[in-house]
C-alpha cells in the first residue's frame, strides 16, 4: 500500500498492458457457492448480468407474441383479457426486471469501484443482499405468470386495480414493493461509494462521467423509490381490507394514487436512461480519442435531470382532472428539464468534432443512440405541451415515444457498455464483424418497429387494445416486421459473446487504448481485489492524446 | 497484495476500506441515507393524511375524539422515555461500561414493548371489538356510549381516518417490533462483550433508527389524537 503507482496517461508514457493475470475474479474459485455468497461487486454484477438477461428474454416473448396478434386489426389469437395480461406483463418484466437493474445493478456494480479506484463497493453484504431481494421479487413475478397473470397495465391504476382487477394484484404490490428495496439498496451503496470510497487524487472533477450519472441515479433511487413502495403497499391494504383509499366509491381518491405513483415513476425513468448517459460519455470518449466536451456541464446535467425530474411527474395527468394551473407549472417544468439532456447531446455531438471518431462496436450502438434518444426526448415534449397531449393521450405516440428513450436510449446504451466492458469483463475479445452487424441490425428493426407507431398514434390509433380500426394495419404489419429484424439483432450478441468466452482471444488489459482506472491499473479480467496497489490518480477523466491504438 | 486482503492489525476494518476513519464515515452516511429512505416511505402516508385531512375535516375531529388522549399521552412517554434509555446506551458504549450498556438496551426494550402492548390492549383491540375497524369489518354500533356517536359520520371520511389511523400507527408499531429483533441481538452482543469504546457504531446506529421511529410518533400522537 506505501509504494505509489501513478496513473499518468500520456503519449510518451505508455498505456500499461498487463498480461492476462493467473488468478482473477472468475477462477479463484469454482464452486456454486463462492458465487451464490460471493461480496465481489464484480460477481454480483455477472449474477444480475444473468438474472436480468432472462428476464429480458422472457419480456420480449410477451412483446413477440403481441405483436404477432397485431399484425391483423381483429383479434386472433389473443382475445382482450388475454392481450391485457401480455402487454402488462411485459411492462413490468421489462422494467421492474430489466430497465431498472440494467446498467445499473450489472455495469455500475462492476464498474464503479474498479473506475474510483476501490477494493470494493462501500457495504458488500448489503450489495449481496440486494441481489437476493431482487431475486425474491423475480420468484413472485413467475409466480404471477404461472397463476394467470396480471392485467392492469403496469401503471396499477386505481380504481381499475383495487376494485375490479381479477388478477393477481396484491402479488404484484408485494412484488413492486420488494423489489424496490433492492433499487433502494443498491442506490444506498453507490452513493456511499461515490463518497467514500474514491482513491488518492480522484477529486470530484477527476471522475469518469458513468460516476457521475450513477450519482444522480442513485439519488432518485433512495428518495423515489420507498414513495412507489409505500403507493404499492396502500393498494394491497385496499385489496385485502377492502377500504378504499383509492376508491371514490368509498371516499379515496383516485386521482392521489397517480400523484403518487408517478412521483416515483417519472424520476423512475431517469433511472431507467441516466445510467445509460454515463455509458455514452465514456465510449464517446474513446472512440473520439476526445476529452469529453464540457465535461463540467455533463456532470451536473445528471444531477440537475435528477433534482427537476422529481418536479414533472404532473405531466402523465393532464386529462385526468388535475387543475389547469397545476398543468401549466407541471408543462413548464418538463420543457425545463429537457434542457439538461439537451446540454448532454450537444456536448457528446462536439466531442466528435475534430476527435479520432473510430467506428468500433461500442461507437456504433453509442451514436445510435444519440440520434434514437434524441428523437425519443424530442416527442417527449410534444407531449409534455398541454394542448398537443390531449389528442396524443394514450394513443401509440405515446407508446413510441418511450419506447425510442427506453430502448433507444437505454437498451441501446446498455448494449454499447457491454460491447464496451465485455474485454474487461470477460477478459476475452468477441468477433468484431458480427458485433457491427448486430448493432446495425438493431438499429434498423428498431426504428422500422417504433418509428411507424408514430405514425398510427399521430392518426389516432389508442394504445392497449387488441383489435383496432384496419386502417392502422399498415403501420402494424410494419412494426411487427421491424419488431422481427430487432429480435433477431438481439439475439445475434447472444451467440458472438457465448463464442468468446470458449474461443475469444485474451483481450489485453486495455484493446482499446481507453483511459481510466478500469482500463490502465486493471488486469482483465480483474483479480479478486481489483488493483495490486491502490492507485493514485494525477489527472482528469479522459485525458486522450489521439495516439492511443485500438488492438482488437 | 497480501496487505489487500485484510488489516491483520485491526480485525474491525473490513478488508476494502483503507483506513478505520474511512469505515465509520462509510456507516455513518448509509444509515443517514437509510433514515431519508424512510421519511420518503412515512412522506406517502403524511401526503395521504393531508389529502384527506383537508377532504374531511369533521370526520377527523369526531374520529378524533374518539381516541383515548390518556392512553396515548402515557404511551407517548413511554416512547421518549425509551429514546433516553437509548441515547444513555449510547452513552455508555463509547465510553466502553459495558454492564450499564446492557441494563440501557435491556430498558429500551422493555419500554418498547409495554408501548406495542399498551397500543394493542387499550386501542387497537377495543376498535376492533366495537366495529371501528375499517374494511369488511367495519360496523360501529349506534349503542355504543363511546363509538355510538361516529354514526353521524358515516358516509363522510369516517374510514379513511380510521384507514390511516391503522395504516400510520400500525407501519410505526411494525418498525418498533423490527426494532425489537434487532435489540434482541444487540443486547446478546453486548453480553458476550463485542462492544468497547472502540467499536460501538452498531449500537449508534441502532439509536438513530430507534430515534428516528420515536419522531415518527411525535408527529403521529398531535395529528390523530389532539385534532379538535
């Protein structure tokens, strides 16, 4: 610990390839149980990596399978009920199961102590914990499934849920409500590490901007989160007492349940793309071979999303009700909180001007997704106009709308860092022609499968029914061709990263001649404890010279 | 990389924090950002009781004036007598006098449970007993010298202040019985002499919780029973 290993990246200093090392986080042990008890933020992040990999595959089944349904505007083989159950199971796998915990919970658990230079994450046990409690959640959501579904849309909107639902909605509050500690606990230990944890000379200006977006996740993590758990919790007392809360009938107010409910699930969905955010900066930044540009303005982009996000959620409500004034200040606010994503998408656009732009994997899904989010926060506020809303209100505009920030963006994003990281994860190079092909591939089914519920939305076609006017058909027999091509996009790194792990070359410490801890004072695979010496830092983020070389 | 592993000079710092220094500022922000946690999940049910409070002002004072001033006020001391118990434990486990520290939490305890005790046999046991239980139970009897009078209410909120009279206390009585599992442990601890003055931070810890779950109350006696 008393000798100094200095990170200096410059030209003349080399950037240090450590061979592959003899015993790393992977290898030191075998058995079943070094992983199901391990406090390795690094084996915990591989055990969501699996966890959430599932549950995005059987989110997409239930997509896959309604979309077929949709190619025809009567219904075929999913009659209402049925189709109900499809579309909210999907909603709430592919949140509560994969959108939440993705970057998060996978590449923030791997990434952020080796990025700040620590052993570990501040509470390894806590972190172990938290991947139980999701797994407890996850064990109730197949339990839903296999006992007949849920079909209140993954909104659970009052009185809908509490008074008429026939489904299995107080386990599904349970489920939300469990689920949601272990977002609570994994935000809790981020910040802690964030704090606490930095090594010598990583100031708070020196830090990789994917901390920085964490930061901010985790802030709405701990303070939005136990508001949707204890919204969730007045449901299945309702359900069980049978009071009414909620219900008008019985003097509740339905409308407070959607005060509540989107008090958490707006700043949710910033959850859901500030960590994707993090990865662009970073892989802009490598293949840009640029200091990100305005690297000051990015950082505190994420946390001003993070404090004004917790100030629109009144935007989902423009015609439930709520007060015109209300609806004024709530539009305003969303036309605010635009600013600081705009200010991200600028900055990254002038991180390429005059860089190095090389066009690896990671750089493709990247600058795919600055121009997916930038069209999916673009109608966002369209929508966040309290004139344009009310005819666009539950119609398929809105459906592409989130669909271009939550796949464009993060799923997008996600797929980048792990095109990024899979050398560091894995310690092993995939094939890069495949990999391009697929985030090609994805590109393309994803705005052949979105871009046309634009268009059905814009013309009044209303989201969430099963059969529709056949003058819709059109758009629908091209999303569900589009929505085809995606899957098979998705599949593809399936097979090409499985390949690497058993045939993959050794990857080498840094292939692509990035900067920062992870890559310069790391082995890939890391070993058990990260680094040999804890480093100490001299320099700011992304400090390229432009004459680092890619080996891949 | 041997020094990686662990402190051999110090077997109470986890072998990823560098310094002692670093560990206790690590615990201490987790457990505050654990207490911010909870004011957001007791936050829903303040926002619930504002909405309806303002909804419905008679229906709270009548339901008010239902609930036993005495009882609660004596409850009320029992509680903060309970945070004293707990901030001399505290008190005690830094300065390492361990025996003192023992009889504090045993103290804790013991008032927290003559609280829960007291909540369910002289509150929550009559209202059920009577009807006022809100729900599919819920069927105050006309006769009834004390609840009789709620009838005039029925229909205007009535429940909803019983709703959340349940829901509130009965979330702040659960943290009080978590809060007794882990005393329980504490206590054993202490007695098998694991806390000295220089390792006390679970015990520290357990008092902010214990505070924090005491404020709650002071929050929840003024709004449910003094509501005129």
């Amino acid at each position: 610990m008393s000798t100094e290993h200095l990170v200096e990246p410059s030209a003349d200093f080399p950037v240090r390839d450590y061979g592959p090392p003899r015993v790393h986080y992977l290898n030191w042990r075998h058995t079943i149980a070094s992983w199901l008890l391990s406090r390795d933020h690094k084996r915990i992040g591989i055990m969501y990596l699996v966890s959430i990999s599932i549950f995005f595959v059987v989110g997409s089944l239930f997509a896959a399978i309604f979309r077929l349904e949709l190619l025809t505007p009567e219904g075929d083989f999913l009659q209402a009920d049925t189709y109900n159950k499809f579309f909210t199971l999907h909603g709430v796998v592919m949140i509560f199961f994969f959108l939440i915990p993705s970057i998060p919970a996978v590449l923030g658990n791997f990434l952020i102590p080796l990025m700040i230079g620590a052993k570990d994450v501040a509470f390894p046990k806590l972190n172990l914990a938290s991947w139980y409690i999701f797994m407890v959640g996850g064990t109730i959501g197949v339990a839903i499934i296999l006992l007949g579904g849920l079909d209140t849309g993954w909104t659970f909107y009052t009185p809908l849920s509490s008074s008429y639902a026939n489904t299995h909605v107080f386990l599904a509050a349970m489920l939300v409500f469990i689920t949601g500690f272990s977002s609570i606990l994994t935000g809790l230990n981020f910040l802690v590490t964030i704090h606490k944890m930095r090594a010598p000379g990583l100031t708070w200006f020196r830090l990789p901007l994917f901390i920085w977006a964490h930061y901010a996740t985790s802030v709405i993590q701990v303070l939005g989160t136990p508001v949707l758990a204890i919204t969730v919790f007045l449901v299945g007392i309702e359900r069980i007492w049978g009071v009414g809360i909620f219900d008008p009938a019985l003097g509740g107010d339905p409308i407070l349940f959607q005060h509540m409910f989107w008090f958490y699930s707006h700043p949710a969905v910033y959850i859901m793309i500030l960590p994707g955010m993090g990865v662009i900066s970073e892989v802009i930044a490598c293949f840009s071979r640029n200091r990100v540009f305005g690297y000051e303005f990015i950082a505190f982009s994420s946390v001003a999303i993070a404090i004004i996000g917790f100030l629109v959620w009144g935007h989902h409500m423009y015609v439930s009700g709520q007060s015109m004034y209300a609806n004024l200040v709530f539009s305003l606010l969303t036309m605010l909180v635009a600013v600081p994503s705009a200010i991200k998408i600028f900055n990254w656009t002038a991180t390429l001007y005059k860089g190095n732009v090389i066009w690896e994997t990671p750089m493709l899904y990247a600058v795919g997704f600055i121009g997916l989010f930038g069209i999916g926060g673009g109608t966002g506020l369209f929508l966040g106009t309290t004139g344009l809303d009310v005819p666009l209100h539950d119609t398929y505009f809105v459906v592409a709308h989130f669909h271009y920030v939550m796949v464009g963006g993060m799923v997008m994003a996600y797929l980048a860092g792990i095109h990024f990281w899979w050398p560091k994860i894995t310690g092993k190079m995939y094939a890069q022609t495949p990999a391009k092909i697929s985030a090609i591939v994805v590109f393309v089914g994803f705005n052949f499968t979105f871009f046309p519920q634009f268009l059905a939305g814009w013309n009044g076609m209303p989201r969430r029914y099963h059969s529709y006017n056949a003058d819709f058909q059109i758009w629908n027999v091209l999303s569900t061709a589009g929505a085809t091509v995606l899957g098979i996009g998705f599949l593809m790194p399936a097979f090409y990263l499985g390949w690497s792990l058993f045939f993959g070359k050794d990857a080498g410490s840094n292939p692509w001649g990035a900067r920062g801890l992870e890559w310069e004072a790391c082995t890939s695979p890391p070993i058990p404890h990260n680094f040999e010496e804890i480093p100490v830092v001299t320099q700011e983020a992304y400090a390229y010279t432009g004459e680092e070389t890619v080996s891949v | 990389m041997s020094s990686l592993d662990s402190h051999a000079d110090n077997p109470y710092l986890a072998h990823h924090f560098e310094t002692e220094e670093q560990q206790t500022e690590s615990c201490t922000l987790g457990m505050w950002l654990f207490l911010a946690q909870e004011v957001m999940f007791f936050g829903g049910l303040f926002l619930a009781y504002a909405i309806y409070r303002s909804l419905y002002p008679e229906a709270w004072s009548a339901g008010s004036h239902t609930l036993d001033v005495v009882v609660g006020g004596i409850n009320t001391v029992f509680l903060l007598l309970s945070s004293f118990t707990m901030a001399m434990g505290v008190y005690y486990a830094q300065t390492g006098k361990q025996k003192q520290l023992a009889l504090m939490l045993l103290a804790t305890l013991a008032l927290g449970i003559t609280f829960v005790t007291v909540k369910w046999f002289f509150e929550y046991a009559p209202k059920i007993e009577a009807g006022v239980f809100p729900g599919k139970l819920w069927a105050p009897n006309p006769a009834n010298h004390h609840y009789g009078q709620l009838a005039f209410f029925e229909g205007q909120g009535l429940q909803m202040f019983f709703l959340l009279y349940f829901v509130m206390t009965g979330m702040h009585a659960l943290h009080m019985i978590i809060g007794f599992g882990i005393l329980l442990v504490l206590i054993v601890m202490t007695m098998q002499g694991k806390f000295h003055a220089q390792r006390y931070l679970p015990i520290l810890f357990f008092g902010l919780y214990w505070h924090f779950v005491d404020i709650v109350w002071v929050f929840l006696f003024p709004m449910f029973y003094l509501v005129s």
